[in-house]
C-alpha cells in the first residue's frame, strides 16, 4: 500500500555561483570615509551570514556616517545567470530601500553597482537623483580584510571617488 504522504525530493543544495557569496561570510570592523572637504568619518560594523540553507547572504549594517547612524539588513543571492551576477536589497533604519546588482571576477574582486538611491545618507546634498553608484571590493588573499572603493556618476558617464573604506575580520 503506497503512503498519502507525498516523498520529498533531497535537500536542495546551492548551486557554485550561489557559493562564491561565502567570501564575504563574516564579521568586519568597517572604517572609511566619504571624499570631500571635509572627509565624512564611516565606522562601524558589518556582518555577512548565510541565511539557513546557504543560498541567500544576510548583510547587517550598522555604522555611523559622519554623526548619523545606519543601520540595515540587505539580503544578496537572486541570482541571475544571463548577467552572472546576485540582486541585493537592502532596507534600512531610514525607510530607504536600495537595490544592487553584485558581479565577481575570475580573480575574485567584487563589484556592486546601483542607482543614487544607494547609502541616500552618504550622498552629497546636490547628487542627481538619476545617477548612479559603484563599488570594487577586494578581499585580501588569507580573508582578513577586504577593500572598498566607491565611486558615483550624476550623468552616468563620468565616474568621481565618493567613499574609501576597509573591512578587517574580527575573530
């Protein structure tokens, strides 16, 4: 006699692009700045967490941008093969949103990339809401650190610094 109950399929397991988010898995003192005159003070932290079952990355923000705090929750791992790169969505103590599209190379150097909606605190009072910002990450080769250098675009051709900021793991 054949069970009413339907047999479940094994555990799904996340596909190898799903995986290379596990770079980023970690806890980090984060410290940087925003360019400018003056230079705008960032420090905080930042955590990177699979999500149980390892196929979406939770991101949680919380530092202080100049005297402001952010706090966020951003969740990577919509993956779009076409593109071979992640959706992040992030959502913050604020009431923005943000969406970015993250992409990683063959030497594993991350770039993220969205629209001026992103970090809205850290932009400067006469950003063109049309533009657009990016940022390469770097993770040092033993993991202890990582690397950020973002840079912003009002007419989405010509690109100017806009934050520097380091990562270091802490234990």
């Amino acid at each position: 006699k054949s069970s009413d109950t339907p047999q479940l399929d094994s555990t799904p397991t996340p596909s190898s692009e799903i995986q290379r988010l596990g770079a980023l898995v970690g806890r980090w003192r984060s410290e940087g700045h925003i360019v400018g005159e003056p230079l705008v003070p960032i420090e905080g932290t930042d955590i990177y967490e699979w999500l149980p079952g390892e196929f979406f990355l939770v991101h949680h923000v919380d530092v202080v941008i100049g005297d402001q705090k952010v706090q966020a929750v951003e969740i990577i791992g919509e993956y779009d093969r076409a593109t071979d790169s992640f959706i992040g969505r992030a959502y913050d103590n604020l009431g923005n949103v943000t969406l970015m599209h993250a992409k990683v190379d063959d030497q594993g150097v991350w770039t993220f990339t969205g629209g001026s909606d992103v970090a809205p605190v850290a932009q400067p009072s006469d950003a063109d809401t049309g533009g657009a910002v990016r940022s390469t990450l770097t993770i040092s080769a033993d993991r202890s650190g990582m690397r950020a250098r973002w840079e912003r675009s009002d007419d989405g051709a010509s690109w100017q610094p806009w934050m520097d900021m380091t990562f270091t793991r802490i234990p």
